[in-house]
C-alpha cells in the first residue's frame, strides 16, 4: 500500500481521495507525507471511539498500530523512490495506473487478514452502525469531503490545485474495482489465509429440485405478467409466488417491506451501480444491499422450487433456476398503447404512465437482469417461450401458456 501512495505522487498527476488531504499538508508543514498520514488517520480512531463510546471494540485499537506502521512505510517508500522522475505526460499517466494497481493489491491483502480495517473505512463502518445508514454512501460521502478538504486546503495554501487531479480521478474509479478483480481471481489466498467460504453457498448450488416443475414469469410493466401467472397457478392447482416473496426476503434480510418493494428488479443504471459497489470491496463480510436483497431472494427461491411447483413472477427466477430441469421460463411482453392502458385503468397508480415511463421501468429492469446475471433481459434465447399478451385475452393467454408446457 505504501509503494502505491509513493508511485502516485511520483506520478504527479493527482494523488488518491484519501491521500490528497495528508500529501497537501505534508507540502505546507514541516512533515512527512507518512507523517500526516499517521495524524489524519489517528483522527478518523478517535472520531470513532467518540461515536461508540462505551460499545466501542477495544480490539479496533489494532488500527493505531497498524497506520504508524504504514505511515513510515510511506516514507521509506517515497525514499526508495526518490528517483523515480517520469520525463512526460504518458509515462506520469503509467505510473499513476501502476500506483493504482500496487494500492489496491495492498488492499486486497490487507482486507482477506481480516485483522483491522483502513481507519477511513473503519470509521465509516462506525457511522454506518450508528445512524444506520448504506456503507456505500457515507464512503461515497467521505471520499468526497477528502477531496472537498484537499480543494479547500490547496488554494488556501498554494492559490492553486496541488495533488488532486485526474489521477485521482482514476484511483477513485479503478482501486475498488481492482481488489474485486484480486478477490475474484486469487481466490486461492482464502484457502491459504485459512477463511472459511459460505457452506449456505455451496449447498444452494446443490439444490435438488426432484420431480417438481416451474413455471417462471419476466414480464414487461403493464403487460399482465402477473395476472396471467395468478391464473396459470390457479388453473394447474400449483402455488403462485410473486409480493409474497417480498414478505419471507424482508423475513430473512430485516429489511422493512417497503424498502425491498422499492429496491428489488429495478437498477436505474448498472454502470453507476458497479462504481457504487465497488465501494464495498475496501471491507470483508459487507454487502451492498441490493446484493443481499438478490442473494436472499435466490435462496428463497430455491428453497421453493425444492419443495413445491409453483409459479414464480420476476426476480430473474429464470436465471436463479437455470440448473432447474423441469423449469419453463416464459417472457411477456405488449405493445406500449396495450401497457399504458392497463397500467393507468387497472393498476393503481397514482400518476398517469406515458411513453417515458415506460421506458424508464423497462430500463431498469434490464439494468437489474444485466447486473446479476450479465443477460439481456429481453433476449428471447433466455426463455422457451415468448408472447404478445395484447394478442389475446387474459383467458386465452393462460391457455396459451398451458397448451406449451403441456
């Protein structure tokens, strides 16, 4: 991790977020870059203890240590590599992205110890505990008032943008997706370090499904997915599982109803989610809630299919079941005129749906299909069957359905 700071200041095109604050200081005051470090760092440990007071974890504390340890690592490295002087803009723009990868390495090993957290990252864990809030945004947070405070403190001492630039830009974005990519591909330092991977996992990927069948439903807003499932299940005497799913994942998650009704099957944009997730690579054991909602949707899920037919509406069910041998998984969709209609005489809505909106909830739901199971939500290889729901009537549709799984 040291070698990383040092390789980005060498760089000299923008330092990490949470490096900015301690390099700016280092520049105006008689101390080391290590130094600074130490001091901001010991800050974020105190801000923490005052918080928790008394529910503190006194075995935190390993993180004093442990950051004026990696303080004076920052200063032998930034010796070490006193000569390191790149002639131009590409080889400054190289460096930075090495400084990007020797960091995150750095990271990625620090955090599979499971010994202590960066005191940063330990700190939002603290306010994330306290006031209950999403860890990805107090990081998003933090990082951002690091930069603000750089910004701040460089006009203030210099009249002009000292170690923020967009190199730091380039850390922001890369670092966390740098560890995953670690996490992923060096898994075996788990077996080493002795961690223990999910036995739930491992089970759920062995699921034993006998001889009950499925039927799974992907369906365009307004096209009448979820009635024509209701109707199915009714017809063929089978369970039928759609906002009942909502109850046993807010069951198992301790999420309120609400929130999981607002925040599963729906993405606003996958790209801008994976640079939010990435935030969660700096800890172990930690999340994102959509994450969690999905993981224990698809065991729910399983779990189901393992002891019943049944039908089963959205959540990308066809994906989770795809090692399902008696599962038919089936796709509705309906011209815009047809959805519009329903969704603003039938369903209850409290603002009239156009075109746009339409378009915003099919988006959203591909962002989440693409996410988690990388398909395109509207491809029809992902599906046996296919159809028009505005092409028949409801009772036609459900006959539809039963005449092709026989």
């Amino acid at each position: 991790m040291a070698f990383g700071v040092a390789f980005s200041v060498k760089a000299n095109i923008g330092v990490s977020p949470i490096s900015c604050v301690p390099y700016i200081y280092s520049l105006e005051y008689p101390l080391t870059i290590g130094e600074t470090t130490i001091l901001l760092n010991s800050l974020f440990v105190i801000i923490q203890i005052i918080l928790l007071r008394k529910k503190y974890n006194l075995i935190q504390l390993v993180q004093l240590p442990a950051v004026i340890i990696f303080g004076y690592c920052i200063d032998i490295t930034m010796s070490v590599t006193k000569n390191i002087d790149p002639s131009n803009y590409v080889e400054q723009f190289l460096l930075c992205l090495f400084s990007c990868v020797v960091l995150a390495f750095g990271i990625f090993l620090l955090i599979k110890t499971r010994l202590t957290y960066l005191p940063l990252e330990g700190l939002v864990i603290v306010i994330m505990q306290k006031f209950e809030k999403e860890f990805g945004k107090i990081k998003i947070s933090m990082d951002s008032l690091m930069v603000t405070i750089g910004v701040i403190s460089s006009f203030i001492f210099f009249e002009h943008l000292v170690g923020i630039g967009e190199g730091s830009i380039i850390a922001a974005l890369s670092i966390g997706a740098l560890i995953k990519f670690f996490s992923e591909k060096l898994f075996f330092i788990d077996t080493w370090l002795g961690n223990n991977t999910s036995k739930e996992e491992v089970k759920d990927q062995n699921t034993q499904y006998n001889d009950k069948f499925v039927i799974t439903i992907s369906r365009e807003f307004g096209s009448g997915g979820r009635e024509i499932g209701k109707c199915i299940a009714k017809e063929l005497k089978i369970a039928f599982y759609d906002k009942d799913l909502i109850d046993l994942t807010a069951e198992k998650t301790g999420f309120t109803k609400e929130y999981i009704a607002q925040n599963e099957q729906k993405l606003t944009n996958s790209l801008l989610y994976d640079l939010y997730e990435q935030n969660y690579m700096y800890i172990h054991d930690e999340l994102p809630p959509k994450d969690t909602l999905f993981l224990i949707q698809s065991k729910i899920i399983r779990d189901i299919c393992s002891k019943e037919s049944c039908v089963i509406v959205g959540r990308c069910a066809n994906f989770i079941l795809k090692d399902h041998l008696n599962c038919t998984n089936i796709f509705i969709h309906a011209n815009k005129e047809y959805r519009k209609d329903k969704i603003n005489n039938e369903y209850k809505t409290n603002l009239t749906f156009t075109d746009d909106d339409l378009n915003q909830s099919d988006e959203k739901r591909a962002n989440y299909a693409l996410h988690f199971t990388h398909k395109n939500w509207k491809d029809a290889s992902n599906y046996h069957f296919t159809f028009d729901s505005s092409h028949g009537t409801l009772k036609e549709n459900v006959k539809k359905v039963i005449g092709v799984i026989g």
